[in-house]
C-alpha cells in the first residue's frame, strides 16, 4: 500500500495566487504463479473553466513532466502543457506477471477532469468531466545477464471533452495509440529490472 499528498500555494508560474494539491494511493497484492495486482487513484486538483477568479489557479503543477511513470504510457497529460488546466483524476487497474524470463503487464485507466469543462460548442456551459480510458500493455523478454528486450502498445478511448481541453476538433473520432520495442542493456542490474516501470 502506498499514499503521498503535495499541497502547493503561494504563486504559480503566472504570478496568479495558487492553491492546489495532488493526492496519490495505490494497494498491491501479489498472487501466486507470479501475478500481481495494483489499483490505485490520482487526483491533480484544477481551475474550473466556467466560475474562476481573477488571478486565481487551483490546478496543480509538476515542476517537471511525468512521462510514463504517471497517468498512462500516452502522456495525454502533464507534459508540456499542463498549466493551468481543469487537473486530472485518474483511476487505474494494473496486472503484472512474472513468468521465467517474461513479464507480461497489463494496464486500465479511467481520466477525468478534477474541475468544469468548458462545452466549446456551447460556451458557458459544462461539459461531461470524462476524458476517456487507456489500455497499456507491455511484454518484456531477458535474453542474458543485464540484456533485455520491451515492447509495448496503448490505446486511447477519447471523449469529445478531450477534444475540448487539447484543442483538436473531431480528435475523439481518430485512432489516438502509440507502440514502441526497446533493446535494454543495464549492467550491474538484476532482472526483472526492464524498461518502462508498470
């Protein structure tokens, strides 16, 4: 089991007065035959795009981009612009198994605003807060001694929602996925230390 929490205030990169958190907890269970399983939520607060004050942001901000290790293998958040926005909750379900020299991971997400979205087709009013869901999935072989081998696919299931956060009309209707293969070599490390944490 694991549990952090951030608090930020003061000013944000804006000058605008801030106050914003970032809450995090997942519970891990290891299965036999090598199986785990993990669910866990993350929420970045966030600024309301239909009721915000003048200089004002609630929405939380890394000082860095969280690539891959939060928040699904696509990176539809929280790298590069991510400022000011209406944050994130993300509720996931993970599966992982260690089998000789593979582990197979298996991973759901289900993103939603964590303030008002903005219907841009109906300015004024709120939209659904649902993003969408990603599905990632990832294979990793040890071929010898600190070698390996990864792949990995995501999909992601879009909503008319993110269209209007990403600014990319008619973008829930396109095939939105990624798929990469990535030759490991680390010495000094032990398996099953590979690729992209799951």
């Amino acid at each position: 089991m694991e549990c952090s929490f951030l608090l930020s205030g003061r000013k944000n990169s804006n000058n605008d007065a801030l106050s914003s958190f970032d809450i995090q907890g997942e519970i891990s269970y290891e299965l036999p035959k090598g199986f785990s399983l993990t669910g866990g939520m993350e929420i970045l607060s966030g600024t309301s795009q239909l009721s915000t004050s003048a200089n004002e942001s609630k929405s939380f901000e890394p000082f860095y981009g969280t690539n891959h290790i939060f928040n699904g293998y696509i990176d539809y958040f929280y790298v590069g612009n991510h400022l000011n926005t209406v944050g994130l909750q993300d509720y996931y379900i993970k599966s992982q198994w260690l089998k000789s020299k593979i582990i197979y991971g298996i991973g759901y997400h289900f993103f939603s605003a964590a303030a008002e979205v903005e219907d841009i087709n109906n300015p004024g009013t709120a939209a659904s807060n649902f993003f969408g869901s990603e599905l990632d999935i990832t294979v990793s072989y040890n071929l010898a001694k600190f070698v390996a081998i990864q792949a990995g696919y995501a999909q992601f299931f879009a909503t008319q929602s993110l269209e209007f956060i990403k600014g990319v009309p008619g973008g829930s209707d396109e095939t939105n996925n990624w798929a990469y293969v990535m030759f490991i070599f680390r010495p000094g490390t032990d398996w099953p230390r590979v690729g992209l944490k799951f």
